[in-house]
C-alpha cells in the first residue's frame, strides 16, 4: 500500500495549523509525506483568534501557551487531532476534546535529557555561588573566595517526583558522585543507589539539593510552601523545572532574604509572559544565588527536533491508519493496515448497544466486515472496521446514521 493510498482525503486538501514556532523538522516531516498544506504562526493566539483560525482545519500543532478551550473545540468542525509539541497537555481541554472525538497527542520524554543536564548544570552553579560571583565580576568587582562554595561530590540530591526526569536525573547525579533520595506518591523500583523516602518531610530535610519533578495538579499547587520550607535542611538549594503552580514563590523569597535557604533555580512561573520582550515580573528578583530562567528547561535544539518527530510520527500513524497510541483521548488501538479492505474509523459515545448497532446495520445491508477493533474509555467508543472495497463506501453513509455517532472517517 503506497503512501499515497494511505488517507481516502487528498492529503493536499487536509489543513494543518502549526502554532509557536513548532519545529521546521516537524514542518518539513509534514510536506515530505504529502500535507502540503502547512500554515506555520509564530506566536499563540487568543481564544477568539484562534476560534476563527482553525474553522477549516484538519490538524492543530501547538505547544505550551495556546490554549484550546471548549469554545475553540466546538468552532474546529473539522478538526481530526491536535499535536501537543511538548511535554505536557495540560493547556487543551481533553474532556471537550473526547467528546468531540478529537484525538490529542504529546511528547513526554522527548526533552527529558535536556531538562537533567540543566538541573545538574543549576546545582553546580549554586552550590559553587557562581551566581552572586559572576555579577560582582560584571560590576568590577573582585571575588575570589572559598566560602560557602562546595563540590557536589558526597552531596545529597533529593528528588521529588521520579518519573522519566527524575530517574534521569538520579543516574547523572550518581555518576558525580552524590546521594540520591526520592519522593513519589507511587511506588517506583529506584535506579542505582537511589533510596526512596516515606515523606515529602523526611526527604527535604536530609536533602543538600531538593529538584522538583511532578505534574500541575490540584494536589501539587503550592506543594513547596511557607508549611514545609521550614523543614528544609539549613543552607539547601531548591530548583524547580516542574510547573509554575508547584511553588509559593513568596514564601522562597523569605527564606531565601533570611538565609534559610542559600539558592534557587527557577524556570516555571505562576504567570508567565505570552510573548518574548513581554514584561516579566517576580519576587525572587534580585535575590542572592538565584538563577531565574524563563522556561526553557527542554529548550534545546536535540529536544526540539525530537518532539517535532516523536509527535509528527503519532499523527501520521492516526491520520493514516488510525493508530491512537499516545493519545490522551480516543482509546489507544494500534492496528497493521490490511491491503484487501478499505478501513473505516467510527467514535461514539460509550453507551450500550452502539458496537451491536453497528454491526446489526451494515449485516442487514450484507456488507462484510473484514476486521474490527474496539476500545473504550469513560467517555468515548472507538472502533476501527476494515470492511469489503467494494461496500466500503455504502457502509460509511450508513455508520454516519448509527444512534450516538460521533465522529466517522475512511481511511483508505
């Protein structure tokens, strides 16, 4: 089966949108497979921006500031899958975007290495006071001195969250020489030497470095605060690379002031600027031994290059055989193409009787089906058929009138 043959839809008619200077590898992926029809934006848009640009489109690349609200799922008629560049998906509505039948995709370990070398690089940095060095130096000022500069070797690094990051971590972190400790809310089999702890308590006040790992949930919001700073080991370094809600920053910037803690590196704001030149405001300015940069922890070129591969591939693998592994909404079914039948995608709500329904009408019609597949998730149904070539095309019309159809599509 060619790649031509791959998507019934002219791949030159499918409109993709590409948002936030998403990778030209992921662009160029694109028009080497045939989807010529690529509309690149550097910047994100307004929700009612982006409501009236993606009207006509078939596929929707964003990464971390565009948000795809509700609104903006219901004017997308069109739309098949959005394309998350990035780690996370936190900025699209995924409950509107399962009903809707809308499948969403991310890359979660493409910039993992990017962010651990920067962790480590911060530690270095802050335990050696390089920070308060270098602006002495840039304003004439000489300060050669020992104090309070230490070697990371014999250290303890304490690692809240040890998924692929901070397991990542752990393994570079070992190879200079620390110790490593781990708090997770899940078990984890620890790599190396590292050793778990009970508590968030027990690992912050043993840790000579404490790098936080974890998810923007409810239960992370403002998980670093005024409460547990004081547990902090006397004269600890905090880094935060996780997300911008995770920490208080009012309250770092106290027991930074009053010595308690003797640095900090942070990259995620509670607020961060939609734009590049934008005004940027935070309490932790003009601290001591404080490295503040502005999100770009997975800003590499490597890391860049890999999330544009890793998602394109995913959504080629949908839009041309309806594989949804990866996606954080339609059922994950990945499935070989079959060269004798035409392959049709059908998402319903989850509901009973819609999979007998299915097959009652297109058995009443005597269309053969060839192949079939189906998983479900709280929300939605998604079944693939391959059915007759010659059927093929009755059998799409009559899927399209099945009780609680959302979404029907051939592929080929």
């Amino acid at each position: 089966m060619s790649k031509q043959e791959l998507t019934s839809y002219p791949k030159e008619k499918i409109n993709i949108l590409f948002l936030e200077n998403i990778s030209d590898k992921a662009v160029e992926q694109f028009k080497q497979n045939g989807y010529t029809n690529v509309q690149k934006i550097g910047g994100a848009l307004s929700e009612a921006e982006l409501m009236a640009a993606v009207k006509d489109v078939h596929l929707l690349g964003i990464r971390s500031k565009t948000q795809v609200t509700e609104k903006v799922l219901s004017a997308a008629t069109k739309l098949q899958a959005i394309g998350c560049f990035c780690i996370g998906t936190n900025q699209v509505n995924l409950k509107a975007a399962t009903k809707k039948g809308v499948a969403v995709f991310n890359a979660p370990y493409s910039n993992t290495r990017s962010v651990a070398e920067l962790v480590i690089g911060a530690s270095v940095m802050l335990i050696r006071r390089i920070v308060d060095k270098n602006n002495a130096a840039h304003q004439g000022i000489w300060m050669k001195e020992a104090k309070g500069s230490f070697e990371l070797r014999g250290k303890t690094l304490g690692l809240i969250g040890y998924g692929n990051i901070g397991s990542q971590i752990s393994v570079l972190a070992e190879a200079l020489g620390m110790k490593v400790m781990f708090y997770d809310v899940e078990t984890k089999l620890p790599l190396g030497n590292a050793h778990p702890c009970k508590s968030l308590k027990e690992l912050v006040s043993k840790a000579d470095i404490v790098s936080l790992h974890v998810p923007e949930t409810p239960q992370t919001k403002n998980l670093i605060n005024k409460s547990n700073l004081k547990f902090f080991k006397k004269g600890s370094i905090l880094i935060n690379y996780a997300r911008g809600e995770v920490v208080d920053l009012d309250a770092l910037a106290k027991y930074l002031q009053d010595g308690h803690l003797s640095g900090a590196a942070i990259d995620v704001y509670p607020w961060e600027p939609e734009k590049n030149g934008d005004t940027f405001k935070t309490p932790l300015q003009g601290l001591s031994n404080v490295i503040l940069t502005p999100h770009i922890g997975g800003s590499t070129e490597e890391a860049q290059q890999n999330i544009g591969e890793d998602v394109s591939t995913k959504l080629f693998q949908y839009l041309e055989r309806g594989i949804t592994n990866g996606s954080h909404s339609i059922p994950a079914i990945g499935l070989p193409p079959i060269e004798t039948a035409h392959r049709i995608l059908h998402i319903h709500k989850n509901v009973p009787g819609v999979l007998s329904a299915i097959n009652t009408t297109l058995a009443k019609h005597k269309i053969n089906i060839v192949g079939q597949y189906l998983k479900t998730n709280d929300e939605i149904g998604y079944a693939v058929l391959d059915i007759d070539k010659k059927l093929s095309k009755q059998a799409l019309e009559l899927l399209k009138e099945v009780k609680d159809t959302i979404k029907v599509r051939m592929l080929y």
